[in-house]
C-alpha cells in the first residue's frame, strides 16, 4: 500500500466519511495547540527507544542514498565482529527481500520491511518489525532505512545513533543539497574511497567543508569495506557506543 | 515525497482537536515549518486536500507559515538568518553557531465552527 503518493489512503480510507454540515453560522473558536506534527510518531519512538533500553541493545539508524554501501558495511561488520558481538538487522526496502537476504546469509538474524512506495521507516513500522525479532542477548540492532537522502530524515524511529554514509561516486557536494540528513547524523561514514584515486572530482576536505557548514559536528570516518584503518576506525566507534550502552543501562 | 504521511499525522491531531471541543468543522489550520525540518511547504499543500478527504477537516483553509532559519553564533553572540545549507553566523563567518529557528514542524491553532453559540 502507498502511503505517500496517494493511490491508497492507508488508515485515512478506513475512517467514517464525515457527514458534510449545514452552512448555518455556528459559534467560531480559535483554539492554540501547538504540539509537534509528528507528535504521535515521537511517542512511539520513544517506546521503542525504551525496549531497546530494556534490553541493553544499541540501535544504529542506517541511512543514504540508494547504493552507496549500507548493506555491504553491514555484512562486512557483520564478519569482522562475529563471535564479539550480537548483531541483527532490520532492512527497510520498497520492494525486494534481497537485503534482508544477504544479512541472513552471514549468519544473522533479519527481518524485512517492505514499505510499499513509501519513502522512509517510521516508528510504527520498527516497532511492528520488533514483534518478529527478539532482543534478548543481543548487543547492536542495526537499521538500514531506505536508501533515501530526504524522507527518513524527518522521521525519528527511536534508535539511539543516527549514522548518514556518504559514498564517493556520489559527489562530496552532497551534504550541501540535502542539508536536514547529514546536520542531524551523530557519525558521518564516507565509504568508498577505495575509489578516490578513480574520481578526482571527489575532495575529501570539500566533504568535509560541507559537512561542517550543514551542521554537522559528529566525527567523520573515510573508509572502505575492504579493510584499513577507517573500518578499523568504524568498528572502534561501534564498539565505543556499546561499552556506553552497557554502562547506562547497568 | 513524505510530506502525505506528515499531512495524515496532522489530520489526526486536527480530529482529535474537533473531538474535544465539539466541533461540527474545522475552518482552518495553521502549522509553522521550519526548512531544517526537513518539509517542503509547498509539498505540504500539495498533500494536504489528499489527508483531508473525508475528515473533519475537509474543508479547512492550510495556513502554511514557514519559519526562516536562524542561528546564534557562539563566538560574537550575534542573531542572524542563514541558508540551511550554510548555518554560519552572518556577522562574523564562524561556524560555532546554535540554531535557535527553523526546526519546527508545529500545529499551531485551529479554528473551528461548533453547533451553537455557547450556552453561558
């Protein structure tokens, strides 16, 4: 079903029609509210924040552009860690099980959300995929949103680090073109660059210039899935965030 | 394109605003956005007669009121607007600045008709 292009209104369909009303002039109010739009959406993330508390899990928000690494960062993770630390996925995807597929395939456990047309992961759909995936004993949840630079950025799905990737074949322009998803990153990945000596358009420092100017103040990490020090680096920072997880939650 | 998926969120709160005070329809509704949430008003608009079909809202006016960015630098303590692309302070260049609008993604107020003149 389409949440977002209107083919299928999706609850909305499901209501009462509401009865149109006499045009006599009733008695008019101007009531403030002010709450945040996506109010419903934040308690619920909440909630899942809560459960992954619970559980002493670290949950990491995977998000991007379409191709530009998240699957193979996660399985190359995924091996380097195995038997250090607990991993799990959940993969959001338009259409295919394919990624969900490929994380199984190393040995852990996935399950896939398949959003339809939809755009981006929302609380309510992590939280659905929490029912097929049990926490219990596990250290890192990962979940890879769907490859996307805009949607997925205005929707808080309760994850405790949000991480953008930006891969070099992309363009170290851009954080500037879409400033809401890399400000709000606590780690930025530059994946690839096993490719730079191929694309001199891509400056590292530009990158980081527009990184900076977006407002983004995490660290930034240059690396390749192959190996070397910026995975080193990556799988530190990993292992940094869980000792944290585990100390709050003692 | 999420923006439907915002307008529905916005659609419920609007239901829940009509149910609470009576309402027989809802006249009009403001919202504030803000670009670094990460909303196109425009998209928004858009959206909107499609979320409010049906609903109590149906023939509610969208007041869309975008808030510009603006940031605080941390270094010379100046106020100023900047691109959400370029949140640098517009005084003096530095990048150590707070935003301190454009954020937001608010309902703000809702105005509605209700059945009678209320009884005093």
């Amino acid at each position: 079903m389409c949440r977002d292009c209107g083919c299928s209104l999706g609850p909305a369909a499901a209501r009462a029609p509401f009865a149109a009303q006499p045009a006599t002039k009733g008695h008019i109010e101007s009531i403030e509210v002010i709450t945040a739009i996506l109010d419903a959406n934040d308690r619920i993330a909440a909630h899942n924040r809560t459960h992954f508390d619970g559980h002493g899990v670290l949950a990491v928000n995977l998000m991007s552009s379409p191709g530009s690494g998240k699957t193979s960062l996660l399985e190359a993770t995924i091996r380097a860690l195995q038997g250090e630390l607990r991993l799990a996925v959940i993969e959001g995807d338009l259409a295919t099980e394919n990624d969900a597929a490929r994380i199984r395939a190393c040995g852990v456990p996935a399950v896939q959300i398949t959003t339809g047309n939809a755009c981006h992961l929302d609380a309510q759909m992590v939280h659905d995929a929490l029912q097929d995936l049990p926490l219990d004993g596990l250290d890192v949840l990962f979940v890879e949103n769907v490859g996307n630079l805009v949607c997925p950025a205005s929707f808080d799905l309760g994850v405790h680090r949000n991480l953008t990737l930006l891969s070099v074949p992309e363009g170290d322009d851009k954080p500037a073109k879409y400033p809401v998803m890399f400000r709000g990153a606590d780690l930025a990945l530059i994946t690839k660059v096993d490719l730079l000596p191929h694309i001199e358009e891509f400056s590292v420092e530009r990158a980081r210039d527009s990184l900076r100017q977006v407002g983004f103040r995490g660290d930034i990490i240059e690396l390749t899935r192959r190996g070397g020090p910026g995975f080193e680096a990556w799988l530190g920072w990993l292992r940094g965030e869980v000792t944290a997880r585990r100390a709050a939650a003692a | 394109m999420h923006e439907l998926a915002v307008c529905q969120a916005l659609i419920e709160q609007v239901e829940r605003v009509a149910r609470d005070n009576a309402a027989r329809r809802i006249l009009s509704i403001t919202v504030s956005v803000g670009p670094l949430s990460g909303i196109e008003a425009k998209l928004l608009e858009h959206a909107y007669p499609l979320a409010a079909a049906g609903t109590v809202a149906e023939e509610a006016r969208l007041v869309v009121v975008t808030v510009p960015v603006r940031v605080r630098c941390r270094s010379c303590r100046a106020e100023t607007e900047a691109a959400s692309n370029r949140l640098l302070c517009g005084s003096c260049n530095d990048w150590h600045v707070d935003v301190i609008a454009g954020e937001e993604m608010l309902l703000q107020r809702v105005e509605i008709e209700t059945a009678d003149e209320p009884v005093h």
